[in-house]
C-alpha cells in the first residue's frame, strides 16, 4: 500500500490504447499511456459468447468411489468430527441403487428398512432423468442415525479454491423424511472467514408426503451462490449431515458461537457441484437477493455476498455522453494531430452491436466484463485505427489516452482505485499503460536526473487483458490501494 503524506492529492487517471477496451467500475481509474506503439490488426473478442460453468473439483461428486462395503466409504470424504456426541447404532456411507435390493447385507447394514416408506421399496433419485441433474451413476450418500439415536453424523468433502473478484455456484441435492424432534439434517459450507453459512433443519418430505416423479421422489436442490471480494480468496468445503455441527462467529465481526444441533432420522445426498460461473449467470440466479435478503422465499438459495463495501469518488466513473467519455480528456505526444486517428467512443454493452457502424472493425459485439444485462454497461474505446479513401484499416504508431479529472485523496482515508483493461493485438513499446500521477513530491527521490521536480507516480505497463480469463470473457482488473496519511 502506498501512503501519500499530504493533507489531500490529485490524481490524474490517463490511458492510452489503440484497439482496446476499457471499463471502469464506480470506483475506477484509467491511467497513462506513453511509448509509442504499433498496432499491426483490429482488436478482436474471442469467441466469449457465453461463459461455460466451470467445475471447481469437488472430489467424488456423485459419490462414484468407495471403499468397503455397502454402505462404503466415499473417497475423497472424511467424517464429520463432532466432539462429545456419539455415534450410536448409526449407519452412513454410500449405497449403489442399482444393486440395493440384490443384497440383504447392505440392506440390513443401512437400516433404511426401519422408516416406513423404505419397507417394501428401495430408495429412488431423479438423477439422470432431468436435463438440469447430470449424473452418470445411481450412487447416494446415507447418513440415518437410525430410530433409536439422536446424534450428529455427516461427511466433509475436500477444499476447494474460489478465487478473488469471481462468482460461484455450488449445490447438493437431498431427500430425507421425517425427523424425530426439533432437528433435521444441514448442508453446511465452511471455511468462509467469520460467515455461518448453511441451510439447517431441512426436511423434504414427512409421514404424509405421496413420493412420485412428479415431486422427484422427495428430492430438492440447495444453492449457495458466492461473489468473492475483489482482494482476497477463500477456501471452503461442503458438510453434508444429519444435525449440524459450527465453532465460530455468528456473523462477520460478530461474537463467537458454538452451534451443536441434534438429530434423529436419515437424509441421501446426491449430485454435488461447485462451480465458478460468469456474472451474467450470477445476476440470473441470484435475481432478489441481497445481503439484507439473502435467502430465496422456498428457502433453497443463500446469496453470500463477501465484496468489499464501497463509496463511489466523484469524476471516477466513465459515463455516457453523446457517445463519449465524460470527464474524460484525450491526450497524445503527438498533440492534436491525435484527434484525427484516435477517437474515444462509448458502447452500451446490453444492446445489440451494429455492425453498420463499427468504426474500430470490431470482429463482433464486445461485452462488458460484468457481463450482459449489468448496471453499468458501458465501456470505452480508444484505437489508431483509420481508414483511408479506399476504405482500407490501417493501424498507425501512436502514444495516446484517456486523462480522467482530478481526485481528491483526504488524510487518514482509504482507497482503492481500479478498471478492467481489455486490448488484444497491442503490439510495440509499454502496450497499454496505466499511470497514477499526483501533486506530492517524492521524499527519498525529490528531483528527476533534469533536476526537474520528481512527483510520486504508479505505472503499470503491458495491460493487455487475459484471454484466459473466460469468466470476465478475456478483461482484467487492474488495483491501486493509497492510505492518505
């Protein structure tokens, strides 16, 4: 972190492109460009049409692998480690369905006989047979703590990594019946930093509900959609259980809690996914929550929102006007000569690209990283793109950018000053550059070798996006944090 020792300082937001894409957040910087640069071919978007869903590697999903007997171990599973409950006559581990009923062992060893519902007809799963459940076996995971015990009894799956500024989706289908007392079964996701996030008490069916198809058979899906801060990643599991078991803050900042919850019954779980998804996705399926509502109205989705708190700065944002930048300059070692070659435009990402009027040749509609359908769509455009008489694309070598108003860093406040930077097929000195200049004198390095005033400044250099990034499809984020002191 870099600390200015001033009162207040001004920062000047500049950047220099040709063919690239720049989106700032509310909270955004654009910086500086300067070397010279050659732009042999039109910035094109790869084929980001829309982002695929990727799996995080929750080990033995669909619970596939297993040791022993039936019930059997689940690989890649450890047992929940409850201290001071005991186990009892409890039964848990996986059982294969299509082999179920061809093995009096495993059907005296589950105990699922026990419950009604199972005493002439073996337990029954939707999966494979709709679109939105994907699974290649007839495995489930048991946990029955049998009639006769009330106790705590599940399985820990293994960590997984959710990475900074992203969006994940990650699920678990169940069934149970109906408990014996106040408790039901928990799915529960741990290691996110002082947050209690779980679904407790869940019971799908009771004595009453008729089991069929059309209700699959008791089984329901529980979500917990995650945005991770812009700063920090987390490293979170999935309990699966009977009961539920927590040590730790009832809330962010919040006081410590022991949370042990009890039960007595069975529940399966089945069809386990974690994935990291797009925000265009994240904003669908996490349509009405918020952090002051965070839970869907059947109570089977739980928002966790873990981004940082912000106040938008004053001039710092790119708004639309009349298809330009506002409070933003262009600025050019060649002077105003730049104006004829490079000319900063705004797209509106959410609306259809118009082929017709496609001044930077874009091989096809560019989209924000936030996605289709964001609050702030737009993104800004600088290229040395220019056609000549006959119509024909040339790329000129130029040093231009984008020059954002003054802000104001106060004493004993915190900021972090971001954009998202998207420029392939930069090609020739720094590439795209950002620079953060100010009105402080440097202290260790007060003059320049000119003995010109040496004033402290922050460059990145090279900003040519991330194509691998599919999720923000090919844009990254570029951070400054500065403690006014």
């Amino acid at each position: 972190m870099n600390t200015v020792r001033k009162q207040s300082l001004s920062v000047r937001l500049l950047a220099i492109i040709a063919a690239v894409l720049f989106a700032i957040s509310a909270f955004g910087f654009l910086a500086v460009l300067v070397p010279p640069m050659q732009f042999s071919h039109a910035w094109q978007t790869n084929t980001f049409m829309d982002f695929q869903a990727v799996e995080l590697g929750i080990q033995n999903p669909e619970f596939s692998g297993h040791t022993g007997a039936f019930p059997a171990a689940p690989t890649g599973w450890t047992t929940l480690d409850v201290p001071y409950t005991t186990a009892g006559a409890t039964a848990k581990g996986v059982l294969d369905l299509n082999l179920y009923n061809t093995s009096e062992e495993t059907i005296r060893n589950a105990r699922l006989y026990e419950f009604p519902e199972f005493a002439t007809a073996p337990p029954r799963t939707p999966f494979g047979t709709l679109v939105s459940v994907r699974e290649d076996t007839n495995n489930i995971l048991m946990v029955n703590t049998t009639r006769d015990t009330n106790t705590i009894v599940g399985f820990n799956s293994n960590t997984v990594t959710l990475e900074p500024n992203s969006f994940f989706s990650i699920s678990a289908w169940i069934k149970t019946g109906e408990f014996f007392g106040a408790n039901g079964a928990s799915i529960r996701l741990n290691g996110i930093t002082d947050y209690n996030a779980v679904f407790y008490n869940i019971q799908t069916t009771n004595a009453s509900t008729v089991r069929t198809a059309r209700n699959l058979f008791g089984w329901q899906q529980f979500t917990f959609l995650i945005q991770t801060s812009a700063i920090a990643s987390e490293s979170v599991s999935l309990t699966l259980s009977v009961g539920d078991y927590y040590k730790g803050l009832d809330r962010p900042g919040g006081d410590e809690i022991l949370i042990s919850r009890s039960a007595s019954g069975y529940a399966l779980f089945g069809n386990v996914r974690a994935y990291r998804i797009s925000p265009t996705q994240f904003r669908t399926v996490s349509a009405g929550l918020n952090r002051n509502n965070p839970v869907s109205a059947n109570g089977r989705m739980q928002l966790i929102d873990l981004s940082l708190p912000e106040i938008p700065l004053t001039n710092m944002s790119l708004n639309y006007m009349n298809g330009r930048p506002e409070g933003f300059t262009l600025t050019s070692s060649q002077g105003s000569q730049v104006s004829h070659i490079v000319r900063p435009i705004m797209i509106n990402t959410n609306l259809p690209f118009d082929t017709r009027n496609n001044p930077y040749n874009l091989g096809e509609s560019p989209i924000s990283p936030l996605g289709r359908d964001s609050d702030t769509p737009y993104i800004a455009i600088l290229s040395s793109l220019q056609r000549g008489r006959n119509e024909t694309a040339q790329y000129r070598t130029i040093s231009a950018g984008l020059v954002s108003l003054p802000l104001t860093i106060s004493r004993m406040n915190f900021y972090r000053l971001s954009f998202w930077v998207n420029g392939n097929n930069v090609t020739g000195g720094a590439g795209i550059t950002a620079e953060i200049t100010t009105n402080v004198r440097d202290r260790e390095n007060p003059y320049n070798r000119d003995n010109t005033p040496n004033y402290i400044s922050f460059t990145a250099e090279n900003l040519n996006g991330d194509s691998s990034n599919t999720a923000r499809h090919g844009w990254t984020e570029i951070d400054c944090y500065i403690r006014g002191a």
